[in-house]
C-alpha cells in the first residue's frame, strides 16, 4: 500500500482506487486550487490546497469507516467520494461557486456530468465503483453519504484542523480523533456516541471562531468581492464559463490580469480596497439582507452614480444570512437521539454570536473611501 | 541572562531576581507538586508540575509587561510575584485548598508569611523588591496585580495552553501571543485592546471545554474527593497543619499510604470508589447546593448508616455553584470599555454551560454502590 | 474498545489484555515512576512517567504488529510484553538498575518472578497468555522479541519522540510513523525495508544527540550519581533490597530524606554538587574506563581523604564505553540485508562523536571543590 | 506595531521599514513563489512561499540582532536585508537560478538593479536605509552580512524548520532559540558560544536528512529538471529573460502550458518522466561530474538519437559535487574559535554522506524508459 506524507495527519495509507484517483488530471488539478483562496492575504501560511485537504478527507472516511464496521464493499464508494467531493470546485474554491452557479446552475458539489467528462469515471468502473453512487454520496445521500456532505461529516473535521494549523490559528484543533471514533450509524443516521454534547459543541466553537477570525476577516472578504467581481466581468467577455470553471488558480490570476487589469493586478499586489461601510445587522434594514447579486451590482452602481466615482470603484457585499447546520447535529443523549440544539445551550448563543460576526460591506479604492461612505449610507438608509 | 528549556514558551530567559529565587528550597519545592493533581489519573500524560508552570506564568508576565511598556522598576516586582504566585500552595495544589483553609483560615495566593519564614524575602530584599508588595500583587491588588490575579492574568493563559500540552486535549490551545500583545492598562485597569471581543471569549470557551473535559472529568473528581477526605483523616491524628500544608506530593502520597492505609492505598493504585450518585442541579433541590464541608460529612455518615455500610464508604461531593469570572473581562468596544458580559452573546450561553456541566456526586467502593445510591437518593430528596 | 489519550500518540486504543494489566497495582506502580528520573532538574518539563511510555510502546507495537501481518495469537502476546517491558524497573528507573543489579544479580527486563509474584501472571493466563513467553519477548528471544527490545524496537522509537516532546528539545522527533510502516520480518530477522538507510541513521543520530543534549547532560548526571551514592547509603540501613527495588519515586525520596538527609534533602532541593573533575576519554588513563562501582567508590576515598574532606562529599562517576547498539540495525540495501555500519558512512563517526561525549567525574560541594580538583587529579593521574 | 500571524514563528512583529517594504508589488510577488518549487509533487503540504519564509528570515534576524545587542541604527539595515534577500528569485526559485544565470550573468542574491527598478530603494530611502548597504548585506558582506548569508544565517535556521513544518518531515526542526541565543561576534566574525558543537552538528545533520529525504527527492528532481528543459525552450522563442526573471509561479506555469505544451502539461498534470539512469558517484566517471548545462544538452541528443527517440525526451540532470559550507561554522571551543570541522569527527561523515546521496540522473518517458536506459549507460560508459 501506497502512503503520503502529510503535514496534518502524518502517512496517510493509500488504497488501490485512490492510487488510481490521484493519477488523474482531475485530480492533479486540486493542486493548483488553495484551500482558502483569499485568506492568504491576511495569514501569509495558508497556501495550503484542495488537494491535501482531499487526501485528509480521505483519510478521516477511511478511519470512521473502519471504526464504523462498514464492509469493504460499501466502504470503497465511500472513500471515493471523500477523495473526490472537491472535484467539483471552480477556481479558487467557494470564491467562485455564486458566479459558476448563476452562469450554469450547478454547484460545486455536483459531479454528476463531470465524472463522465473526465477520466474519473473510468477509473471507478475499473474498480467496480459506480460513479453515479458516488456522485450521490458526495452530495450528501444515502446514509453514508452524511459522512462526506453532511453536520458530522469528515470534510468539516479536516478543514478545521487543517486551517488552524496552516494560519496559525489555534482555534479550528478540534479532537476529531475523538470525533471520529465516537460515529455511530443509528437508523441510518450518523450520530455522536453517548457523553458527547461537549465534543459536538466544540465543533461548533471551533468553527464560529474560525469564522470571525479566519474565514470572515474582512481583508479575506475585500479581496474575495473583489476577485468575484473581476471574474464576473471577465465572463462578460471572451472567456466561455466552462473554461472558467476548469480553471485552476493560476489560469484565474493570469486571465485577469490581463483582461481585467484593474482588479486583477490589484488581487495579485494585494493593493485592496478599503471599507467604506461595514455594518451590522442591527444597524441594517431587513430588506438589505436579501439581496441578490444583481440587487447588489444595482446598487454599487447607484451608490458610485451618486458618489461621483467611477462605477467600477465601487463593490457592495452582502453575505447571506447566517446558519448554523450544525446545530442539527445528531448526539445520543441517555439513550435517546436528539438535536444538538435541543442538548445544549451553546447553540442559540453561538446563532447570537453568527448574527452579531455579520457584517453588510461595502469596499472602494481609498481615494474615494469617503464619498462612497457617505452615499453609501443615504443609497441604503444606514444610520 | 540565564534561559530555562520550557516543552510551551520554548527558551524561557531569566532575569537575575528570578535566577535567585528559583535557588531556594520554597521555589525548588514546586517540582514536587503537579499541576493538576488527580488529572493525570484519566490522562495520564499530565504529569507536569507547578514548577514550570510558575517559569511560564513568569515568562508570559515579562512579555507583557514589555508590551505594555512598564518600567523596569515596577516591572521586576511584577515579574517576581508571576514566578512565586504559585509556591503557597498545599500538596497536591487545589485539591487540598480547602483543607488548609479550614485549619488555617488561609488561603493559597496569601503569601505574606511564608516569604518571610522561608529565604524568599532575602532574595527579594536583597534584589530591593518589597516582599510585601510581592504578597499584594499575588493577591491580584495595585494594577499591575491584575496580570497577575485576575480576569486577563497571564496564570490562566499558560496553564489552559499547558494543560492542552500534557493532556493532549486541544481545547485549551488558546492564541495567547495575541493575548498578552493586545493587553493595555486604561484607567488602572486591564483591558483588552479594540477588536477583542472574540479573543477575550476564547478564553472563556477555552476555560468551560477544559472545565469539562478535563478539569472536573469524574474520575478526577473521585480521586480528589477521596484524597481530600484522606487528608482529613491524616490530619485527625498527629499530623500537624503547618506541616501538612508544607508538603509536597510525594511526601503526603507516602504519609497517606502509612496512615489512612485503605485510602491511600487506593489513590495510588488508581483503585477509586464509583459514582453512587451523580446529579445534575436541576434535580438537587437548592439547599444541597450549599453545604459545607461538615454538612457534607454529616450527609455521608447518615447515607452509610442508612445503607448499612461503613461511614468511610461513603464520600459526598457538592461542587460550589459554577462562577464565571472570566465574564468580568474588560474589553474596548467601540473606543469605550465594557465588561465581557455586556459585548459578548456568548457568556450567558456559557452561565448556562457551566450550570448543566455541574454535578453533585455520592462516591462509595463497587461493592457498596447500589446500597448507597438507594440511601443517598433517600436522605437527598433526588427524583 | 477503551482508549486512552496521550500527548504523543493521541487517543490510544487499548485490547481487552491491556485494559485488564493496566488496573493491576504492578503496572499503576509506573505512573509513580518518571521516565527521565533526574533530567528533569535540567528540564524541567521532563516530568512524564512510565506509565505513559509503557502505553506508547504497547502502541507502536500494535501498529508494528498489523503492518508486519501477525496473526493475534502471536500478536497479543508481544502487544503485552511491550506493555510491560518496564514493570521491572526500580525507582528512578535506569538511575536504579546498577544498584540493584549489585544486590540482587537482577536486570530490569528480567520479569520472570516478577510477573508471578504480583497479579500479571494470574491477567495473562486468564488470557491465554504465557507469561514465560511474555518474560522472554521483554528480554528480547523470539524473532518478534525484536520489537520489544533490539536494535528496531518500538521502545526506543517512542522515546525519543517522547522524550523531545517534553523536554521541548526537538532533535528525538524521528519519523516513526514510516519505521513502524517499514519494518519487515526477513529470515525471522528485524529489518527495514529497502529504501531506508537514511531513516536507520535518523534514528542514530537523534539518540546521538538527544544523548549529548539531554540524556548525559553534566547535572543530571551529578544528580543521578548523588542519588545513587544515597542509594546504597539507604541499603546499608534497615532497607530491604527487594523492597527498595518495589519502591515507587516518591517512596525513595521521602526514604532519602529521612534515612540520607544530607543528600536526600540536596536531591530534593537541588541543591547539588559541582563538577570538580570532567575530563574525556583522550586525557583519562585506559585503566580508568573499566572501574567497577566497588573501584569508584575506593577512589572517592582516597581522594577526599588526600583532599581532607568528609569521605562522602567526593562522588566518582565512570561511565562504560560508549557503545552504538544501533549501529547493528538491519537494513535491505540492493536486496540484500546488510547492518547499518555497512551501508552507513555516518556509524563509524558517531562512534567517535559518542566517544568525545564521554566524560569521566568527580563531584563535591562547591566548598570542596577545588581541594578535591587537585586530589583528583593526582589519585588519577590526570594531565 | 504591526504583527503578522505565521504558521511557524507565531506573532511576528513588524518595524515601520517592514511594514512599508510589505506593500511594494516586488515584495508582495514572493507570495507566488512557492518555498521548495516541485516538492510538493512529492509531499502535497509544501505548498508554502517565499513570502512567510522571508518573514520569518526578518524575525529571526531581528532576535539575532536584539541578542547581539547590535544598535538600532544597523540592525534596520540588516532586517531589511533579511526581508528581502529572496526578491531576487525568479519563478519556481532555485530551479531557474541556473537559467537566467546562463542569460544574464546575475544571481539570485544580486539586488543591487532591482532595489532601483522597483519602489524597493525608494522605501529604504525614505526610512534612511542605503540600498546598496543593503544589497552588500544580501551577498553576505559586512560582518552583520553572515547573519544573512553565511554559515550560521538565519535564512537556513527558518528554511528547515519551516519546510519541516510543511512537509511533515521532522528532521528539519532545530532547536532555532538556542543557534540565535547562542551567535556571538568575535573579531566581526559570527561564531557560536562556548558549549555548541553539537548545536552547530544539529544544523549539518538537519540540512543533510532534508537533502536526502525532501529537497533531492528524485521526483523532484525529475520534476525540476522538466520544469528547467521547459524553461530553456520557451526562452528560445519569444519571451524575454527579463519578463521571465519577473515572472511568479502561476506566470510560469501559464506560459509553459501555452508555449512548451508537452513538458508544460505534463508538469501541471505531475506526468513526469521515469529515471533511465540514477547513478552514484562511485559508478560514474569523474570528468561526467563536471558537465555544464551545455554539455548535459549535448549528451542528451547523442542519447536520444542512440535510441531512437526524440530528443526532447531525453534529459540529462548532474548535480554540482556536493559540497558542505556550513562545516566552516565558526564554534568556540576551549575559548578558542574553531571551524566546526576541526571540531567534529561527524563533518567528514557528513562529507561522505553527501557523497553518497549523489546522483546522476537520465530522466524519459516511461515509453522510452529502456531505450534510454541502454543508449545512456553507452554514451555514459556506465557499468
């Protein structure tokens, strides 16, 4: 059996299938896709890729598979779709899922067409794999599937765990040791084994704060409208949307700079725009909260229009409205399965929490920083 | 200047007053007292001591003391009172707090003897520290005594990381450089810098995992409650009070063992009594919650008899009621100071936490545990 | 299946033998036992026991045992062996064994009475298990007692990895996930896999320097040899050598103290003897290197009393010659099994970098120290 | 005072000079520089950059400097030659030193054009900081230039620990505080104190582990010798050396995938060419250890026209003879300075070692992998 070294999980063991997988073109592309896109600019060590992270997705499949009891028959689709449940993902990685879902109403985590297109499928039916099975599963179906897309899913465990010790952040170390050992199938439902609460509510921590420290900081955000916003305007060119979902990070970076000049030599020199509004929910009007992005470039355009500025100067971002999936994680509790948020009290604190990290931003080069401020706030009824 | 190895704060340099200091047989005495006394019965890599815990208080003292640009005058006392917060404490620190404080009426961080009957105020006279400011900052008075004692003191943000260390539990893996660089004095008081609200609730998470994983995980609790009642016995005999409180581990471990045999014995072959009852504060009624150590006595000598079996058999523990002081942090928020408490949705959440965490625990020998379960549920009132 | 957490190997899943030996009073004993004895008066993080080694090893074993393919019959017997391959063990350890090998004609890894005096034969039979043949696997017979102790064990592996995480000195953190991967059974000889003469030598050079740095640093030694001399000291009293040889770390101290105050209350203190001679192997007559304890301690007298001091404040310490049991390592090369010196160009330099480590001593109080330098010198014949 | 969060040094504070040589494009392009260029074809973590390696060369030297206790006014000078002594790299590194050398005559450490061609100098300038001191310190002149570039440099210090951090390969991690605690200047020499021959042998055995088992991997240097062959054709046709000198990795990538599409693709695709030949030093005839870039290409196309294939499949990879500069370290020994190979018996093992690592390589498609192998060894003379 092959193995790979890793940073996080050390040797990580390699099956016959997965050898197969990595061989792959699009697999290989996986290098090329940073995990954390645009984090970088704010945590210079987090250069890390889609591809190691895959390998540790893998690794924690394979594990809980074992720990599970799942035959091997079932186990292998299953660790196929670990390996493969990033795939899917457009340059770099969620920065682009809005424009690739509004051009090809796909999401990243459909490969349904994709595994056919490339020599994927090929490799899993010579294994005996079906590649639709696996598809299903990387969508989050079948029982096994809440293993690879799902609130206790091993992506997440990975992740955080991974981040934290790129960034240097030590809020994402979970145990996910324990975590992964203490899985249970309950009627089909993955579940946290009894004296758990705990254990499901640090994954919660761990990931709400990893998300106002790392994976919401407003530099990373900037940079991320900024980077969606050329990438939109590089689709209002030549640049057909399949190629740009094939793309890997270099291909983006090149392509902008050159057609997009702009922004993307900005994106490259991290020559940012600044805040012009940051607002909170509170301070927000409910309508705000909804909007679309053509809502928003309506908007930018209003606000540049009345600040005087060019309308290319101006970028509203208004993320969705928080969630917290996994307070529906499922813990046995004397016995009995139940909700997270039914066991523990941390979690509509933790809600509170995201509501209060949401932040409604609007960004401008800093020479025009001021008069974006202000017509910012009168295009939005802002305090 | 000298520099200790620490496994936390790799190279931990020494200044001239603390190179004194860690040569007397008060400070030496600390390498004989671990850090978490009967943690390291659930976990058993935890074997460190207050010794180096105190070198990394000190070095994390040091460090923000120069971040907060104190002069060296003010600084040295400071610096001096982190490495010698520690060197009141009894054998087997916390756990036999209460104890000593009952024959003593002192408590652990009054210092203000001890200095004297030991070689510490020498080496503090001659270095020209006051000793008796040292005693003051222990106690967490004068401002810089906060570093020290209280809501942001540097104490609490080694031993989480520490204990996370030598557990292996990651939860306390807190980020205490941006801790100790973002600490500033405003007004005489301790506040974290703009932008902290996240960091100071860290720590509070950080805290209440560790409180439930680690530092209140029943087996510990079972030892420390039966090491707490063997030491009340050694001291019913001829061991006196001074002399017990000047102990180190293995001295009060080998002290046990000749004269409370059955006790001693056990703790030291991990041989520990089980839970008869362990209930949470929604079903003890009220008044259960604050007993004293005597009414505690006096419940477990009616639950034996009521059982039928021996008083030594049957060990009561009724935690305090969870504080949180950890929520009185102050943090700038807005250019204004406010108490954690009122910036943070977290902290109720974590009130909450910290009450469903609680327990109050009957402890009997396997055999008796049935029989003391019938009886303690009957002289407590418990559903 | 329990588990147990650890610093070093995080969660450690136990069988039902080692679930069973751990609650016996034989292997509880460890938790009292430090792993480093008196490094810890360097480092002072060095505090672990053991008990968590013994865990460690037992591990790496299982580990080893699943990539090698053993079946469990034999497998269990060697899980168990390396479990307790440090149950024989005095106080302080390795700082005991000459002592006691003096008195009783014993070895530490000799546990053939020892298994049947306590409750470990009576756990292994009940299942299935020889002790015997356990006996013979600690004292390294059977080509799987390689494991357990040879040039490849796992003891050592997990040493050094240990023993850097807590002294926080990085040179012990070998590879060890890829030695255990790359063990083979060849001849029913331990080798390693083609590929790895690098990674033998790895293992040779973080002992080398972990030796110089750590191991044999200067004040563990003198306090090793204070605690010695107090040792037999102890045994010309009342002490019984066999149950000195059950004594637990804390036992001896408190024992020290009362019986040897003058260098118990030193050791515990420490307050130590300096180093009055320390002269390598090229300035130390021949003669001088084979001196048995008998030899030391007839030249401790002469020298204090040419030095006119008290007879017991002169410590002689002579190490034996460097030896480089790894240096016998089997490796395949070219699929040939060679030993290590063989395929290695750095062996025969880390013979000459051990022998430069050597240093023979001679300690007194720093009041004696000069006297005793010219004594020494001259009882030596020392340039 | 700025900090920067690093994944290795933690909180990295930044000085004024620092913060603004941050914001320059020609800084900010080392984040498109990856550390250890095709490694991370072999260990998928290494995906780090030029960037938080430069950062974390600065920090070093900056405690480098606080421990010299050299004034403010050279040390800045030194840190800013620190943060900026990789600008010079081309894309991928070192692996197109050797490239733009050939076609320019400059190396990677001559800054002295490009402070002026960026906005380098004029930030130096305005901070009091003469650029060309600042080029000189870059090339290791001036005694504070050692710290820089030389034996003891904090550039090897950061590199090993960090690629060690990112690969999961432990050998690289030194005990960085004690080599920085531990620098002294004698007569303008930088030397290491009393007590640290082995600290100084720790640097050489980490750096030849790394050699063997990470930097010289032969999947790298398959890799590398790809990516360098695909470099020398694209400068044959229209790009410019010194575009191609300014260009980052993703540039890189990008133009070989257009212009040498079979090489390009294949690397992107880790496609790589299999090994024909990988001879050691003592199999290979001496005059064969000297071949230039020239020479390599010429014994290529002789290859492949012997065997029949095209003659962009055949390439010839010979390493430099290994050479050892930090066995030159400076060490005090008996108050004397010494070079470390006067002081060690492990630098001529080390020597050897190197040796033994050597390889001459023949690299081709798995297709002509047998056909090169015997048209090689017959060019070549090999046995």
């Amino acid at each position: 059996m092959n193995a790979i070294k890793d940073s996080v999980h050390d040797w990580i063991p390699l099956d016959s299938v997965a050898t197969d997988l990595l061989d792959t073109a699009a697999f290989q592309r996986l290098r090329h896709i940073k995990q954390l896109s645009t984090v970088r600019l704010v945590y210079p060590s987090a250069s890390h890729t889609r591809f190691e992270h895959s390998l540790g997705v893998y690794h924690l499949a394979r594990t809980a598979l074992d720990s599970l009891g799942i035959d091997d028959d079932r186990a292998k689709a299953v660790r196929a779709a670990a390996l493969l449940h990033d795939v899917g993902h457009g340059p770099y990685g969620h920065q682009t899922e809005t424009v690739i879902k509004r051009h090809t109403g796909r999401d990243h985590d459909e490969l349904g067409d994709l595994l056919y297109e490339t020599e994927l499928a090929g490799v899993l039916d010579a294994h005996d794999i079906d590649p639709d099975r696996v598809a299903a599963l990387v969508r989050g179906e079948r029982p096994l599937g809440q293993l690879v897309a799902g609130e206790l899913d091993v992506d997440r465990m990975d992740y955080l765990v991974r981040d934290a010790h790129h960034t240097g952040v030590p809020y994402g170390t979970i145990d996910h040791g324990r975590l992964v050992r203490d899985l249970r199938l309950r009627d089909d439902q993955l579940v946290l084994a009894e004296g758990n609460v705990q254990t499901a509510e640090s994954l919660l921590l761990a990931r709400t704060l990893m998300d106002g420290t790392v994976y919401r900081h407003h530099v990373s955000r900037i940079a991320g409208a900024m980077l969606e916003r050329a990438c939109e305007r590089l689709l209002d060119g030549d640049t057909d949307i399949e190629t740009f979902a094939r793309m890997a990070d270099h291909d983006l970076l090149v392509a902008l700079r050159k057609n997009v000049p702009d922004l993307g030599g900005r994106i490259e020199r991290r020559d940012l725009y600044k805040r012009a509004v940051w607002a909170g929910l509170d301070t927000v009007p409910d309508a705000l909260t909804d909007l679309s992005r053509a809502d928003e470039r309506q908007a930018a355009r209003e606000i540049a229009d009345r600040a005087g500025v060019d309308r290319e100067h101006v970028i509203v971002d208004v993320p969705s409205r928080p969630k917290l999936k996994e307070s529906r994680t499922r813990v046995v509790v004397g016995g009995v399965v139940q909700r997270l948020e039914q066991a523990s009290d941390l979690v509509s604190a933790l809600r509170a929490t995201r509501r209060s990290q949401w932040r409604l931003g609007v960004y401008a080069p800093a020479a025009d920083q001021s008069a974006v401020h202000t017509a910012a706030r009168e295009v939005f009824g802002l305090p």
